[in-house]
C-alpha cells in the first residue's frame, strides 16, 4: 500500500512539472519585420458618407518590434477610391500612417487580436481641388495563422480634415503577412 502511495506521489510530481519544463524547453518565436498586402472596402462616414458611395482600398503594411517592449511600428500605405452618390466622379485618397501596434496575445499564439493607432498624411482628390492633409486613424484586427502563412482582417476608423469638412471612412481589410 505504501508503494502505490510513493508512486502516485511520483506521478503526480511529474505530471505538474511536465508544463513547466515544457514551457522553458520551447522558445517562442522571434518577432521582427514584417511586410503585407491586403485589399477591402471603404465604408464612407458623415458627411463623407453623404457625398460617396462604398468604395474599394490597398493597403500596403511594414512593421517591426520596438525593442524588447510590447509595442511595434507599423507604417502603412494606403489607396482608396469611392464613387460620388452624384454624379459620375471619384474620390481618391492617398496616403500613409505610422502607427504604434500592440498584440494581445504571444507571439507563438495562432490568432492574434491586435489594437493599433497613429497619424498620416492623406492626399484627398474628390475631383477637383486636391489637398494633402493630417490625418488620424485607430483600429484593431486579427492576424491569423491559416495553412503555413499569415493573413489578417482588420478595421480602423479614419479622419482627414479638409476644406469644407472631414473624410471620415472606415477601410476594412483583409491580406497576407509576410517576413520574421
């Protein structure tokens, strides 16, 4: 009897150091730089959303860790194009943000959620008297693991303040990740 005893004692020691041993064996993966691309809709808001129609966005993405902190620099590039509610012309927008990123989970986790925010220059071109303005944008995604690779779907919500009133409109994406 006092052997089964000794060796449940044994088993159960083992058993509750097998995940930490475990967790100091494996090593999570370095994060470094990271380049994407993805492609989605553009959602116009306010009196934006009064003037234009959905619309259609690229997007281009770079992003690397700041140092050993939980943070990383994302600096992206952004197209979009909505069609006018009247009429026959198009706005474009042009332009690009930095903006600081933080994951919500490890880096060795398969679904990342993720919360970003920064400021940009936006070329705005609704047809006539193109402007180059500050803009501001935050949002948050997913950046997933999906057959080997790394995608992501993300939405932000956007402002330019221009001449006569803001472009407010929400780009919601979807794309590839690449790099490490």
């Amino acid at each position: 009897m006092r052997r089964i005893r000794l060796g449940a004692l044994v088993l159960a020691l083992g058993l509750c150091a097998t995940p930490a041993l475990r967790a100091q064996r494996l090593e999570p993966p370095s994060e470094g730089f990271k380049f994407g691309l993805g492609i989605g809709a553009t959602l116009p808001m306010g009196d934006f959303g009064d003037s234009d129609k959905l619309g259609l966005n690229l997007l281009g993405i770079f992003q690397t860790p700041l140092g050993q902190s939980p943070l990383y620099l994302r600096v992206d590039g952004l197209y979009s194009s909505t069609a006018h509610e009247v009429g026959s012309g198009t706005t474009s927008i042009l332009g690009g943000t930095a903006s600081a990123l933080y994951y919500f989970s490890a880096p060795a986790a398969t679904t990342r959620p993720y919360a970003l925010g920064g400021l940009g220059f936006f070329n705005v071109d609704p047809g006539a008297n193109a402007e180059t303005k500050i803009g501001f944008g935050f949002g948050g995604g997913l950046l997933f693991n999906l057959a080997g690779f790394n995608a992501f779907a993300e939405a932000r919500y956007v402002s330019v303040q221009t001449s006569g009133f803001s472009r407010t409109f929400i780009p919601v994406t979807v794309g590839m990740v690449f790099g490490y």
